[in-house]
C-alpha cells in the first residue's frame, strides 16, 4: 500500500523555520511508519543562486535597519498579504512550485514559514486539492500567516490562537500544539560526558547565541562579558556568519581558553545541557528549545517585530530576561559565579518541570488525525 506523503515547506530567512519543518518531519515519522516526509526551502529548491542573495539582503536590512524592519512589520500586521502580491510573490520567485507539487504529489502540505503558504494557498484558489497546515513559529500573529485557503493553523499559545481569531480565523481550525521542538531538546544529558566531550571545563558557562545568521556582534555586551573570561567559560555560536568567526577569532578581548567560538553546529542540544545560562536573540525557535532544556535565558537587542514579541512571550511568564544595559551582564554573571551549584539544581527542577506538563508530541500527533482525517480538538498545551 502507498505510504502517505507529508510535504514540509519552509524558507531559508533565518535558521528556525527550517529547524521547525524537519523537528515535525521527525515526529511525524517517529509516530507513523506509514508516512513520508520531504522538507524544501522551497525558494533554495527553485532558486539555489538567486535564494543567497535575497537571504542576504534580508539579512542586511534587519541588522542596520531594524526600526525599518518594525515600522513594515507592523503595517501590515493586520491584514493578510492581497491576491495581486501573492501572485508577484510566486511568479517571480515561486513560479515553479505547481509542478515540484505535481512531481511528489504529497497527501498534504505543511508549511512553517508564511511564503510557501501564501503561494500553496494562491494555488489551492486555482483548483490544488491539497490540505493545507500552517504552522506559525513564533510567539506573534502576523497577517501574513492568515489565508482563507489555509485548511488548519498550529500555533504555540493560547495567545497566538486568540490573535488569530481576532483576525477572523474560525477558532475551530486553530490548534494550539506548542512549538515543534526536535526530540533531541527532550532528552537531557549528563553534563559530565559532554564536557569531555567538548573540552570544556567544569565551572559556570554561558552559551551566547545569535541564530543561524550569528547576528551577535553586540561590542559591549561582549566586552562586559569577557571581563569574567578568568571564571566565567563562553561558548559562542555564530551559525553561518564565517565573517563574524574571523572577526571575533582575532579580537585580543576572546583570546582565552575559557572562551571557544564555533560556527555551524548541530549540537545545540548538547550545548545547552552543558551551560548555566543563555545569551540569545529571542528568535522563537531558539527560545523554545532553550524552554524545553530548562535554561535561563537573557535576550539582548530583539529586533521590531515578530522577535519583540518572542522576548515579551518569555519575559512575561519568567522564563527570560531582557539586557536592558551592560550592567545587566554584570548582576547575572556574578550570581552565576557565586550561585553556580544553586543555578545547576533550577535548572534541572526547570528542565523536569517542562517534561511533566508539556507533550512535544502534540504537533506531530495533530498532522497525522488530519491527515487520517480523524481530527480531534486538542486542549492547549500548558505553558
């Protein structure tokens, strides 16, 4: 009998929606052998020269331009993006999408950035019998998520539910399923073997990290924290941004055993078992996993928009703390220093705290009894 195929969608503006695509491709094929799944950058699959370029220009104008960035955010915040530039969207970038569609011919279509759902959904409206989910992977309600072709919604909150229906979606289409985090996030590890295993010491360490781009050259915020070098081990990961690496691999302020800079790494996980503390961009993603494994986390410079929303979300039910100033790495670095083994014993009373009252099999479980056309409203996922 032909396996069912799941189609995941995604885009290359930034790490987190492609890191949610393949958590949901793993769940899905964990709970089902019966289902196959294909995760696309769909605009990288049609467009591996071009892609970089638009990716890069992105990425130039939310790092020196971020009040522009908000001010677009928040104009069109309300509404859903119109038929005329969901059509410029797809014949410029994603005119090839029917056919890659036609050629895998999956069961349903399941999107985590609101691209690929925008063009699926113009399609759906030319005649595409094809169920669609979306998947919201932030903490934010943006219009650009919302579509009368989109057949489902998961989101992360009750509060992401509520904007949604406030821009009209039927509240019976909404699930709140909680983000999908890898399973490797729920899987604690025993700090000692990592720190072998990475070569680190073992005393008080801070993770900073500044999602895929590694969007992290903050020069005060690094210069405070490399005063405490001598007690305080850092670890920072700088994704893809080769240039950073070079940068800061060559700054006197990081020249230091206790200090290690990496760049791509699958390892987050593990990462963040062997760390105190996170110093993070309050991308939704990166927060979510940081939640699952139970670490504290400081946000610094969220960008207007949809990560102002992620680092409001966290602070709000205590689970971050905004960088206000430079002092503020100050005040939690020393506490780290004479807090450690008290730090160590909330963290995991955190990290136990998550696994008894969050399922991280929601998502996946949702996209199967759809797809089984067996859907059953589930109660929102405590938070």
């Amino acid at each position: 009998m032909r396996k069912k195929r799941i189609l995941l969608l995604s885009e290359g503006f930034g790490s987190g929606h492609t890191q949610a695509a393949h958590a949901i491709s793993v769940g899905l094929r964990r709970h089902s052998p019966s289902v196959r799944t294909r995760v696309l950058e769909l605009g990288a699959f049609q467009h591996p020269t071009i892609a970089p370029w638009i990716f890069s220009a992105y990425r130039k104008t939310i790092t020196s331009n971020p009040k522009l960035f908000g001010k677009i955010y928040k104009s069109k915040y309300k509404k859903e993006l119109n038929r005329f530039t969901s059509m410029a969207l797809h014949r410029i970038f994603y005119n090839a999408t029917d056919e890659i569609i036609e050629q895998l011919q999956p069961d349903m279509i399941v999107c985590t950035h609101m691209f690929p759902s925008i063009v699926v959904s113009r399609l759906k409206r030319a005649g595409l019998r094809v169920p669609l989910v979306t998947v919201i992977t932030d903490y934010d309600a943006h219009g650009t998520w919302v579509g009368s072709e989109v057949d489902h919604y998961l989101v992360s909150t009750p509060e992401v539910k509520d904007k949604l229906m406030n821009k009209g979606v039927p509240a019976d289409i909404i699930s709140v399923t909680g983000m999908p985090v890898h399973p490797d996030f729920w899987k604690p590890m025993d700090r000692e073997p990592l720190l072998g295993e990475f070569g680190l010491a073992d005393m008080p360490t801070v993770l900073f990290m500044g999602g895929g781009w590694g969007l992290i050259k903050e020069d005060e915020l690094i210069f405070r924290a490399s005063q405490f070098r001598d007690r305080v081990q850092m670890i920072f990961c700088l994704g893809n941004n080769e240039k950073l690496k070079e940068q800061l691999s060559e700054d006197p302020r990081l020249m230091h055993p206790n200090i290690k800079l990496l760049g791509y790494t699958k390892e987050i996980d593990k990462l963040m078992d062997v760390s105190d503390l996170l110093v993070t961009k309050p991308g939704g993603m990166t927060c979510s996993e940081g939640l699952a494994k139970g670490i504290p986390m400081l946000f610094y410079n969220p960008i207007p928009g949809q990560e102002e929303e992620n680092a409001q979300y966290f602070i709000d039910n205590g689970y971050g703390v905004l960088i206000e100033s430079p002092d503020d790495i100050d005040a939690w670095f020393g506490k780290l220093i004479r807090e450690h083994q008290s730090f160590l014993a909330k963290r995991k009373a955190q990290r136990d705290n998550r696994r008894n009252t969050t399922n991280p099999d929601v998502c996946s479980e949702v996209i199967l009894s759809l797809l089984d056309g067996q859907y059953i409203q589930h109660q929102p996922v405590t938070e």
